[in-house]
C-alpha cells in the first residue's frame, strides 16, 4: 500500500497550506497531509510554504518580519481561486485542531533552508504534544541541523530526512538521527545512497508525484508513500493498477 500524503494539502484545486486545501485532501482521499511552518516576527508558527508572502497572498515582506495578526489579515487564496478569498494563512494551532478531529496523518516540514527560526523546532514539538498528535506526525526538514535539534528536544518522534539534489550521507544522517524515513525526489531512486536505504530498511517517501507515469522505471515496491497536489487523480491511477 503506498500512503498518499496531500503536498500541501490537496493543493490542485485548493490554494497550497490553506485550510481549504486540507479539508479538501480528505474528500480526495488522501492517507495525510504535508504542510510548511515557519515563525512569524512574533514567533508563532505559521503554515505557508515561501519565506515571503509576496506569491502565495496579497501581502509583501517575509514572514519572519511579519507579525501573526498582519499575516492573518492577507488573503491566502485569491491567488490561485477567487472563491478562496476568505483563506487565511493558518496557524499550526488551527491545523492540529482541526487534523485531530480526522484520522489523517501528519507531515510537518520545517522551514529553516534560508533562516534558522530559533526555537521553531521546541514551538512545534510543544503544539503537537498539547494536541496529542506526536504519533501521527513525521517531522521532516532540508536542514539537518534542525533535524538534530528536534532528535536532542524529542528521542522517540518520528523524523524523515528530506533531500533535495546532494544525495550523498543521506542515508547516514538519517540513522544518525534514528529517522523513520527518506523524503526525496524521484530521482534519489537511482543513486547508490537508495540501494543503502534498501539495505539498511529505510522507506523511501517521494516528492512532488501527480502522475504516477512519473514513476517510469521505479517500482512501487520500492517506496513507501507519495507526495502529490493530486490525491484523488493519483488514488485512482493507483486503483487501477
Ligand atoms: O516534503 C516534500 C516537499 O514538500 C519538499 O519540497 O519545496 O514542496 O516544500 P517543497
Ligand atoms: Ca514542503
């Protein structure tokens, strides 16, 4: 069985880390959701993919230098779909609140590529603690630093390395860190360092898929889950098969 995770929720057909895009991932059947949080200038963690707002709402500016309620008064949805106008950009609070009332999983991607949000790693483990959500949620990021953090902070949450090009020692860190997983693009799945995460029992989760003849090559067998903005067409093509 390959989980489906809604790649910032099902964000196809509603505005990407909306609410609405993640009340959509479940009506599209989607096993979870992956979503991006960073700190705004008040230091509360928000659910938006870029370091500025400027693509994704009306606003401008980076969200670090941003408080939550000048954040929360952007229009998170025109954007993509005039009928979005009311989206918001979430607060991590206002996802956990509402996941937990559902059965989906969790994956939780911090955002500290271009700035190190102190703390983000504390903030989010403390969130997802006081919703009881720690053990349906993977905690992943590029930074290994952050990965650490969260390893020191918390021995048991479940961790996945994410990969961008640079392969290699991946699937080192990734037992250094006791990760539960490898979140890569597809074409990790040709490199040496995936025949060691084979060896070593590691899943393999990919990024971005909403085709599966994007998999050409790659045996289903060989990954645990996906990454799609499109969780029912791919629910479908995996239906099929
Ligand atoms: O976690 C997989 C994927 O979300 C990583 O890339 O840029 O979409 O956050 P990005
Ligand atoms: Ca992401």
């Amino acid at each position: 069985m390959t989980t489906l995770y809604a790649h910032r929720g099902a964000s196809r057909m509603c505005p990407e880390n909306t609410m609405a895009a993640f009340r959509q991932a479940v009506r599209e059947k989607a096993d979870g959701i992956e979503l991006d949080v960073q700190l705004s200038k008040d230091h509360k963690a928000v659910v938006i993919h870029d370091e500025a707002v400027d693509r994704t709402t009306n606003g401008t500016g980076e969200v670090k230098d941003l408080t939550l309620a000048e954040l929360k008064s952007l229009d998170a949805g025109s954007w993509q779909n005039a009928a979005c106008k009311e989206e918001t950009i979430p607060t991590l609070e206002e996802v956990l609140a509402w996941i937990k009332g559902t059965d989906m999983k969790l994956n939780v991607e911090l955002k500290t590529d271009v700035y190190p949000y102190e703390g983000i790693e504390q903030i989010v483990l403390e969130q997802l603690d006081r919703y009881g959500l720690k053990e349906r949620t993977v905690i992943s990021s590029f930074n290994p630093e952050t990965l650490k953090r969260v390893r020191q902070l918390d021995g048991t949450i479940r961790l996945a390395v994410l990969v961008w090009d640079e392969t290699k020692g991946m699937v080192k860190l990734a037992q250094k860190l006791k990760a539960e997983a490898i979140h890569a693009k597809k074409d990790f799945m040709f490199t040496k360092e995936a025949v060691k995460a084979a060896q070593a029992g590691i899943p393999i989760r990919l990024y971005t898929i909403n085709d599966l003849s994007e998999l050409d090559g790659i045996s289903l067998s060989s990954i645990e889950g996906i990454f799609t903005d499109e969780p029912a067409k791919l629910r479908k093509e995996l239906a099929a098969m």
